[in-house]
C-alpha cells in the first residue's frame, strides 16, 4: 500500500471520528435551540397579554391623574374658603367674647346698681319713718 493511500484511511478514519463526536454535539445544539424557540413562544403568549392590560392600567391612570388634576382648582378653591370661615368663626369668636366682657361688666353694674337702690330706698325709708 503506498504511503497516499494509508494517509487517506488515516484521513478518512479522522474524519469519520470526527462526524461520529460532532453528531452528539450537533444534537444537543439543536435541542438548545428547540427549547429557546419553546421559550420565546411561551414568552410572547404570556408577555402579550400581559403588556396589553399594562398598556389598560397606563390608560386608566392617565385617565384619574387627569381627573386630579382636573380637581386640583376645586380642592384649592375649597381650602381657602375653609381658611375664610376659619377667619371668620375667629372673628366670631372674639366679638363674642367682647359681648360676654360687656355683659359681665353690665351684670356688675346693674348689680351695684340694684345694690346702691336698695340701700338708699332703706335710708329714705328709716328716714322717713324716723320723722
């Protein structure tokens, strides 16, 4: 046997090894694969739905932050009038409180008055029966 002729059994012995510990590897490559294509579908059924009730509750919020903010003037509006009855019942308050002052001192004068009547119509009368 010439010496080409064993170099290709050895060259065709290698290759032959060669495809016989690729084919596992090709194997396996392709398993990978299938279950990357599993994954991507399973991902894109469960991510749609999923992306699309996101893209609903976006819209809803969108919606109730418009209507905040639609209200934002309303609730301003009603805390300075809360602040202007706040003022106003202070106002109140203190005429209230200068009304209770007058009537307590007219209390005591109507007392020292009633005091001081009595007290000369006892005199007018020890008086007037002393004559």
């Amino acid at each position: 046997m010439p010496l080409t002729g064993i170099a290709l059994i050895i060259i065709a012995a290698a290759i032959c090894i060669l495809v016989l510990t690729f084919i596992p590897t090709l194997l396996a490559i392709k398993r990978a694969a299938v279950s990357v294509d599993d994954l991507a579908k399973m991902v894109q059924n469960e991510l749609k739905p999923t992306l699309q009730e996101l893209t609903g509750v976006l819209a809803e919020m969108k919606v109730v932050g418009g209507g905040v903010a639609e209200h934002a003037d309303d609730v301003k509006r009603f805390m300075s009038e809360l602040g202007e009855v706040g003022s106003n019942l202070h106002t109140i308050n203190r005429t209230v409180g200068v009304v209770t002052g007058v009537l307590n001192t007219t209390s005591v004068w109507a007392t020292g008055a009633k005091v001081a009547g009595k007290y000369m119509f006892e005199r007018y009368l020890k008086k007037r029966g002393g004559l």
